[in-house]
C-alpha cells in the first residue's frame, strides 16, 4: 500500500462534508437565512482549511506535528503512513481536527496556514471575521448583534473556491454536492443550481461538479 493511501480515503469524507455544507449553506443564503447559513458556510470554510493543512502534512509525512502530545516521550497517538486500520486512522484524524482549532477561530488558524506557507487568507480577514461570528451566537444572541451584508457571499465564495482548488490529488478535485438523503428541491431548485446561482467565483467553464442529484 502506498504511503497515506488510507488516511486519504478517510480524509475525503471530511472534504465531503465541506462541500455538502457549503451547497447547503448558499441555499440557506438565497432564502434570506443569512445567519443561519453563516453557520454552515462558516464550518464549510474550516473544514476546508483543516483538510488542506493536513493534506500538506501527510505529503510532507509529517503529520505526526500536529499531534498533542500526552507526555514528552510518549505520544498519545503515532503516526504511521502505512497503517491499515481503519479504527486508528480515524481517531488520530478526529484527534488533530480537533487540535487544529479549539477556539474556532477561523483567523487563529488562518495565520498558523499562513506561517507554515500551506495557503495566505489575509485578504479575507474581514469576511473570516464577520462569518466566525455566527459560531459564537449559536446559544445565545443578543438582539441587533451580529449583522451579516448580503454582499458577503461573493467574499465568501471566493475563500471556498481558493481553499477547494488548493486540493490535490489523490482527493477529488470537483467539488461535490450531491446530497446523500435524495434531491432537494425547492422551487424547482436543487443543490445544485443553489450551488451556481449568482456564484461570481466559478471559473469558465464552470468549476466541475460531480455527485450532482436531479
């Protein structure tokens, strides 16, 4: 087995789930859902950023950095590019996720991308900052705080695709949003179409789809 072939496997169900939240997260965005939708659009975007960071780490066979380590001499989890087993590769890739941002954060981790030369989002501070809020008012949101424009979905947009077309391979390079529990559809519209609407950031021709329902 080559080196990381199943900690690829596995990390394409979290890059999966990026792109199924995005899609969900526009279509929220055109039914004025605005701040429900930053929630989902907001953890599109940190998913993303956590994949492509451990996707560097795993090329560079490195992953084992962004391990905490439980005692000094005695990881809590070792990194093996060979393993086999499902079970383990899936709770050190739980283990690091979640080490990657604790605070959730998206600038704190956007700067740890930035200083370690995986990706520079500073232009999209403001935006990152704007969507971040919406994590914070999920208990608990005093009336008035917390406004997000309607404009910001081009910023928003534009973070995803730069993230998604970081990717390499071995994980797909299409964006996927084929929605696992059947076709949304509402209006006549679907994912899909919610996916491409008004979406300035699709490069021409279109940025590739797969997955598509309806």
């Amino acid at each position: 087995m080559p080196d990381n072939e199943l900690y690829f496997k596995i990390l394409q169900y979290t890059l999966l789930g990026a792109d199924q939240n995005y899609a969900a997260g526009r279509c929220l965005w055109f039914h004025l859902a605005m701040r429900e939708a930053a929630n989902l659009l907001s953890l599109a975007i940190e998913q993303a950023m956590k994949v492509l960071y451990v996707q560097q780490k795993l090329e560079e066979r490195d992953l084992q950095s962004l391990i905490a380590q439980k005692h000094s001499h005695n990881p809590q989890y070792q990194y093996d590019p060979q393993e086999i087993d499902r079970a383990k590769i899936n709770k050190l890739l739980a283990h690091v996720m979640h080490g990657l941002l604790r605070d959730h954060k998206l600038m704190h981790l956007a700067d740890r991308l930035k200083n370690e030369s995986v990706i520079d989002l500073t232009g999209f501070a403001a935006t990152l900052e704007n969507i971040n809020k919406f994590y914070d008012l999920r208990y608990y949101s005093p009336v008035g705080y917390a406004q997000i424009g309607s404009n910001e979905i081009d910023s928003i947009d534009r973070i995803f695709f730069l993230l998604r077309a970081s990717m390499r391979p071995p994980l797909i390079s299409n964006l996927y949003i084929g929605p696992a529990f059947g076709v949304f559809n509402n209006n006549g519209r679907n994912l899909t179409t919610f996916t491409f609407y008004q979406n300035k950031s699709f490069a021409q021709p279109a940025y590739p789809i797969s997955g598509q329902s309806g």
